[in-house]
C-alpha cells in the first residue's frame, strides 16, 4: 500500500508526530537501503526494553509514544510495524532489592547475559530475561499494544548481524574516531541519570520510575591495550563479558579474547562466532541501519553530548550508512503515593500494577494527553479518585459534543486502537463511590450489589458484572494501596455516650435526617438531605444557596454524623456511606 499523507485537524502531539513520521518515510523511500525494502517500505517505528528486573511505567513510556503514532499511522491505512527489542541479551548488572525468590547469591551471575541468568526462585520462566518480560507482555496486551517482539539474544546467537558485526570490526577505526569527538567533553554531574534536566527535587521513586534499561551508561568498547574494539565477547567458559580483546585479523576474523572472570583465553572466528555482541553505542545505531527504524523515542539520559543517540546518529551515517530516527526525547513518569507496593528502596510499579487499580483506556490516556517531553504522575493514592472523576467529566464532553478536539483525539486514542475498541466498564458508576463501597462492605458481593443497586433506584444495578472491570480496579486499590487505618469500619453499636452528650440543636439536625431517609434514599436524594439539614435548621429552604456560616454549620453536621457512623471525623462521601451502611443500621447509630 503506498504512503499517503494526511494532513489531520487534529491538534493533539500524535497527529504531528504521525505527519512527520509519514512525510519522512515519503523523503527515504526512493533510496531506501535497509534489510526488506520494498518499492513501498513499510513504516517502521521502535522500542527497547531490557527484562533486567521489573519494567516499570517510566518504562512504558519508551512503548508507548511510539505505539501511539504507528496506531494512528495505521488508521490513515498506511502499513506500519513496531519493533520492540527485548534487550534480554544485554549483561547482568546487578542484583536488583527486594524482587521476591532472589538473595545475593544471584551476584554470581553478574556479567552474564540476562537470558543465561536463574530466574527468581519459583518462577514458572527458563530464565531471569523471561520471567521478567512476562508481566510486561501481558500488560502490553492488555493496553491494546501491537508490536513485533524481537528477542536481541536470539538474533545475536542465530548469526543474524553477522555481516553488522564483521562491518563494525572493520571499521573501528571509523567508530573509535566518532567516539573520541566526544570523549574529552565535560560528562554530565549524573551520568545516565534522568534527573539533571528535571527543574526542581524529585522523589526517588521518581528518578527509579524514569530510568532507562541502563543502556545509557554502557562502556563504548574503549580502552583496551590493544586498541578499541567494539564487540564484546561472552566468554564461552564462564558466560560472563568481563572480556578484552587482546587481537583482531579483518581478513580471517580470528579474534582472541582473555577472561578476567575465570581466566580462559582463546581464539574464535567472527565469521563463526555468535557468543557475544555490539557494545551498545554501536548496537543501536546498527539496528537502526538495520530494521530502517523512522521513529524511536529516547529518554532524557540520551540526549546529552556524547550519549548513545547523539553519537548514535553519527556512526548509523558514516559506518553503517543509514538514517538516524527522528523522535522525541520523553521525560519523566514520577509515582503519586505506592502503599504497599515498594518492598525496599527504590522500588516502584510496573504496568501490571497500574493495571491493577486502572481500567486499561485511563492508563493509555495518561500517557496519550501528554506530549512526550511533558513530565507527569501516575496516582496510587487518594488522587486516583479525581483522575477517574476527570475521566468521566471527559466522557460527558465526548457523549454530548463540547469536547475539545486535542481532548477528543486523547480520548479516542485511549478507548480504541486501529484494530477495535478496547473493553470498557458498561456501566462505570463513579470510582470514588465503587471504592467506598467495596471499602464498607469488604468485598461482600450481596450487599456491595444492593448498596450500588440503590444509587439509581429508577435504573438498578441487575448485576456486579455491569460495573465491572472498574469495581474489581477499585476494590484492588483499597485492598492494596489504603492503609489499614485509613479503612472505613462502621460502628458496631451506637456511641452511647456521644449521643447522651448532644445538645437539642444536634439532636434535632439527626432527627430531621432520619425522618427524611425513607423519602430520599438514593445517592442523589441522600446528597440532598445531608446538605439540606443544616440549612433548615438554619431557617433556610433545603436549595437554598450556601454562605461561609452554613459552610461552617455543614462540616460540624458531617463531622458528627463521621463520629456516630465510623468513629472518625471524616470517611468516604456521606450519601454513599449512608447507602452502604443501610437505613435500619444508620437509624440505630444515630439513635433512633
């Protein structure tokens, strides 16, 4: 299918980046070179990850900016392919904390690639590379992402950049020569570390949620007594790549190498060999010239002098004679509050556990309404609550047509892929509401199913499958993310003492609400009389517009009603506590 531009009236960053992406693929078409090329190239946009320990959803960032511009490439009906390389041939570089079934013993295997690694004890994977990848593939899935995986170690052990490598052996020289324009400049105070470009103190699970594979910090090859090298030798021993080359012969690619892990020294030919790999300033690039990738995003740690896209986009011109991608630099993805969630310092969550708490279309948008160089949070706290309601405010705009058009086309990217929609909540009653009422009933489906049938008495809830998958994300959140004391647990008996204490203004203001619950016992009606109370006794009608006094007189109310329900001055909103808890229990709590 030929490359058809189409100029969108869309205003929202995927469009533009799509135009471009479209227009450059038009620009290399004619002299295209890489592996494939067709008279009418396919699309290609990339991704890496590297399963070194849990992918996280700084992380995701990397897939999704560009899945968000191939989706809406493909729409316009052009052909597009996302490669995803699974970094999994990278080394070994440390012993990640706190990952469960994984103790120091696994330093051992520092060095090796990661696919060689022991996955954690009790995995149901061969190894440390797949185990890890797993939960990021179903959450991929999930999100409605289409991609082409490529495992790097099956490509490199197969002999499949055989030619790439043996052309980088080649002209190393060429290589070393780009290197070293760089080499002598000023580093960055952080090498590697997002954070240099962020304007003001971030948390550390911050700076964990924006680190890359670790690539970034990969040594260039240099170094060597013997001169530079930019293939890195597994040892075929011991497994692991603290390696020197000591010689090269271009001509019978007889290459030899010592081990400082174990000590082994051989000989092998290149032409033969498949044990070891690109050092990755040259890998990327090479897969570049490639795959003939258009767009690949890169994290901020990429972009300084001399880091791996810079000089990347040097040595895929002058070595392997290709085209440097064009795409963003993506910035943070910081964590609002992780209960539960961080078993030791530094840890953060992965998509699977966003998943947990969020319906897959709110996850995508997060990331869809903000341009990539945009930095923002993923809410596991209380914040999560205003997300979703900002969420449903924006499916009223679309439904009744005041939308905004970069906000319709956010939306529209969250909801649905080129290949369909994806699985939506048929009746997503609010989060906050689902959330305090799982939090009330603990999960009891009777009584969580006569609560949310009462919201709506002209049109009750049938069954809890209506408000699913978002009832399970909310009961999943207060399970795992609210701290126990911040649960609600309603009184088991009235607090006798409390009401023997009142005064007859207050013993009046409970007698008005008990004497309306039967008339309004809805969400709505309850919204009504709880507000409503403080202004009759205030000599007000009940829709009377509110002033500071009646403010002040409406908090005291709520906060007398939080202590004789939950013990506490505060708790879920009033009208969905005053549901859960049941009319005939509230009439006992308030002393009736």
């Amino acid at each position: 299918m030929p490359i058809v531009a189409q100029s969108s009236t869309e205003t929202d960053w995927v469009s533009r980046f799509a135009d471009e992406v479209i227009a450059e693929a038009e620009r290399r078409a004619p002299g295209a070179k890489h592996a494939g090329a067709t008279a009418a190239p396919v699309v290609v946009v990339a991704s890496g990850l590297s399963p070194s320990g849990p992918i996280h959803l700084g992380n995701l960032r990397e897939v999704m900016t560009p899945h968000l511009v191939a989706d809406e490439i493909r729409r316009r009906g052009t052909e597009v392919r996302h490669v995803l390389s699974w970094d999994d041939y990278d080394r070994y570089r440390k012993v990640p904390a706190g990952v469960p079934g994984v103790d120091d013993s696994w330093a051992e295997h520092i060095g090796k690639p990661l696919t060689s690694v022991p996955a954690p004890a009790g995995s149901a994977y061969p190894n440390w590379a797949e185990h890890f990848k797993a939960a990021m593939v179903a959450a991929l899935d999930e999100l409605g992402v289409e991609y082409d995986g490529i495992s790097q170690t099956e490509q490199y052990t197969a002999g499949v950049y055989r030619e790439q490598i043996l052309h980088a052996m080649k002209h190393r020289a060429d290589i070393d020569a780009v290197l070293d324009r760089y080499r002598t400049k000023d580093k960055p105070a952080a090498a590697g570390s997002k954070g240099k470009q962020q304007q003001k103190p971030v948390d550390e699970a911050e700076l964990e949620a924006a680190e890359g594979s670790g690539a970034a910090n990969e040594d260039d090859g240099s170094g060597g007594s013997a001169g530079y090298f930019p293939y890195k030798p597994y040892c075929t021993v011991c497994q692991k790549d603290l390696t020197t080359v000591t010689a090269y012969d271009a001509v019978t690619t007889a290459l030899a190498y010592t081990c400082s892990a174990c000590g082994h020294a051989e000989t092998v030919l290149l032409s033969e060999f498949n044990g070891g790999k690109l050092v990755w300033k040259v890998d990327w690039p090479m897969r570049w010239a490639y795959e003939g990738v258009i767009f690949e995003p890169s994290g901020v740690d990429h972009s300084s002098p001399g880091s791996s896209f810079v000089v990347g986009g040097q040595i895929v011109r002058e070595v392997f004679d290709g085209v440097q991608p064009i795409g963003p630099m993506y910035a943070f993805v910081g964590i609002s509050g992780m209960a539960k969630m961080s078993s030791s310092k530094g840890g953060v969550p992965t998509p699977a556990d966003a998943l947990q708490i969020m319906e897959a279309p709110l996850l995508r948008w997060l990331y869809a309404r903000r341009r990539p160089n945009q930095a923002f949070k993923i809410a596991f706290d209380q914040e999560i609550q205003r997300l979703y309601d900002e969420w449903d405010s924006l499916e009223r705009k679309v439904a009744d047509g005041s939308v905004l058009p970069a906000d319709a086309a956010a939306y529209s990217r969250a909801t649905r892929t080129a290949a369909g929609e994806l699985p939506r909540t048929p009746r997503p009653l609010p989060y906050r509401t689902l959330a305090s009422v799982v939090d009330i009933t603990a999960g009891h489906d009777e009584q969580t199913l006569r609560i949310l049938s009462d919201l709506d008495p002209a049109n009750p809830l049938s069954s809890l499958d209506e408000a699913r998958p978002r009832l399970d994300r909310a009961e999943n959140w207060i399970t795992t993310q609210v701290p126990a004391e911040q649960r609600t647990l309603v009184r088991e008996e009235p607090d006798k003492e409390l009401l023997g204490s009142l005064d007859e203004q207050a013993r009046e203001s409970l007698r008005l609400l008990l004497e309306g619950l039967d008339t309004h016992w809805s969400l709505d009606g309850l919204t009504t009389l709880v507000y409503g109370v403080p202004k009759v006794m205030a000599g007000l009608e009940p829709d009377a517009k509110p002033t500071p006094e009646l403010k002040t007189a409406q908090r005291s109310f709520f906060a007398l009603l939080y202590h004789l329900l939950v013990g506490k001055d505060t708790g879920p909103r009033l009208p969905t506590l005053l549901l859960a808890v049941g009319a005939d229990r509230v009439r006992k709590l308030l002393g009736a």
